[in-house]
C-alpha cells in the first residue's frame, strides 16, 4: 500500500516524469476502451464469457488438486493468444483500419448523431410492406453505430437518397443485384448485392434459412438493425443484436422509430403482443417467419 501511494507522489510537481506518467496512463486507457470496443457484439461477448468460464476452470482445478485437468488447461494457455487473434479476427481487423486512418476514436455511422428523418424511415417501411405483400425476399442492413466500409466494399455501390421504389427494385426478381444485402447509412442506400456472414449459433431454429442466418450473422458482429422480409410466407422480420422477431408493419415502423429516432412507442398493445420475459415456441416462430 505505502509502494502504491509513493507512485503518486510523481504527480504532485510539474517534471518530466510526471508528464511521462500521464501520457502513460493516457495511452493504457486508450487501449483498454478499443479493447472494450471490439466486444460490444453478442458474438465477441460470448467468446469473452467462454474465457472467462476457463480462466475459472483453470483456478478451480489448482485449488482443488485436480491435477490431470489443471495441467491440460494450463498447457492450453500456451495457445490463449493466437486463439483470440483468430475468433476476433474481424473485430481486431476493424480496429486496426480504424488506426490505419488515422482516427482517435471509432468512425462513427452518421445515424449515431443525427438520427434518420421520419421519411426515410417511412420509405422503409413502406418498401418491406410492400415486398412482404408480394413475397419478394429482401435484406435490409441500416447502420446505428459504427460504419461498415468492409461490407459495402463488397458489394455494388448506390448511394442514393432512400426511397421505396429504389427499394423494392432493386429485390425485384429480375434485377441482377436482388441476391444479397442493402446497406442503409443515414438517408441513403450505400450499396446492394452485399455479402453477410452467417450465423454460426448453434441454437438457432433449423427452419430458419440463408436469408434469415445472414441477417442475425451481421447483427452479431456488427451494431446495426436488419429488417429481413421472407418469400415463402410472406412475413417481416426485424434483427437486432443477433435476436430475430417477426413483426407487422406497424410494429416494424414502432421498433425502427425506438431505436434510430430515440422515440418511445406511441401506441401499446395488449392484443397479440408477446411478454418481454417469454421465450416464443418454436412452433409459433415458424408460423411467422420462414
């Protein structure tokens, strides 16, 4: 305790060790916040919730004499590093463009700051309704927090003001860009015919399609919302943080104003409206969402 409050001491007159001491408490906060960064998805939360279960096993099992197992996970530590390097390869791959251009702080989404304006959204809505009702599959992707330049550099750049026809167009049969994902940033549609990771949860229903895998893959491993509108039954999904809903075009329109406009629901229902704490049935899932 008295080595610890002596390390203070160096801040009590202007010198040069004082300045190296806070430009050295400057830079390990900086990379402790990117770290803390890289695991704001679902994904990255369960692979932080994995160690954190085998750094337990591994004090469990010296304190309890389990010698076999604690030599096992201790040899495996050896591995720790390269096996983090490798299950957040992406997050890790976005951190470091971040430091390529330059940026102090995570490029965000114009979305963050100025929100999207109520026709745009309606355009939105307007659009899935319409592909629901005709049963044309879409994959919509609108950024909330930080950009996703390696998604759209994948695909084939628009950027257009949004719009329902623009749209519904561009998932219509015929047209060559139909098979992939829409990137939405603010107002405008940056790019379509993008490629989505797939979700690897195993928990996920079996009835669920590429479709459908690809939007809570994204929502897994970026912050974004997806709005997936399925051919086969004619129904709008609305993913956020790897969770997947079916939902009317009201409910669609309600959850959209929440989460990109800051607005609370204007109206509730009591009719048909699942409780917050109830797992929905597989069963009824499946009625709703192909």
């Amino acid at each position: 305790m008295e080595e610890a409050l002596r390390s203070f001491q160096v801040f009590r007159t202007f010198s040069p060790d004082s300045v190296r001491a806070v430009f050295d408490i400057l830079c390990v906060s900086y990379v402790i916040f990117r770290l803390l960064a890289l695991i704001r998805g679902p994904r990255a939360w369960r692979i932080l919730g994995g160690i954190v279960v085998f750094v337990i096993l591994l004090l469990a099992s010296a304190a309890m004499g389990i010698r076999t197992l604690h030599w096992l996970m201790d040899k495996a530590t050896i591995l720790g590093p390269v096996a983090l390097v490798i299950l957040l390869l992406p997050e890790l791959r976005q951190a470091l463009e971040g430091f390529g251009k330059l940026g102090f702080w995570p490029q965000q989404s114009p979305m963050t700051e100025h929100g999207i304006e109520a026709r745009a959204l309606e355009e939105i809505v307007a659009a899935a309704t319409e592909m629901a009702s005709s049963r044309t599959g879409a994959l919509l992707v609108v950024e909330r927090g930080t950009t996703m330049d390696e998604t759209i550099g994948n695909g084939v750049p628009i950027d257009a003001a949004i719009s329902g026809p623009l749209l519904t167009s561009i998932f219509y049969g015929a047209n060559p860009l139909h098979d992939g994902a829409v990137i939405i940033r603010g107002e405008r549609v940056m790019a379509a015919a993008c490629r989505l990771p797939l979700s690897e949860n195993p928990r996920l229903a079996p009835f669920l399609h590429m479709r459908h895998r690809a939007a809570i893959g994204i929502s897994e491993n970026h912050d974004c919302l997806v709005i997936v509108v399925s051919e086969e039954r004619g129904t709008i999904g609305f993913v956020s943080d790897g969770s997947l809903k079916p939902v009317s075009p009201q409910e669609l329109r309600e959850e959209l104003n929440r989460e990109l406009r800051g607005m609370e629901q204007r109206t509730r229902r009591t009719i048909r409206r699942l409780k917050p704490n109830r797992e929905v049935k597989e069963d009824e899932l499946e009625s709703r969402v192909s």
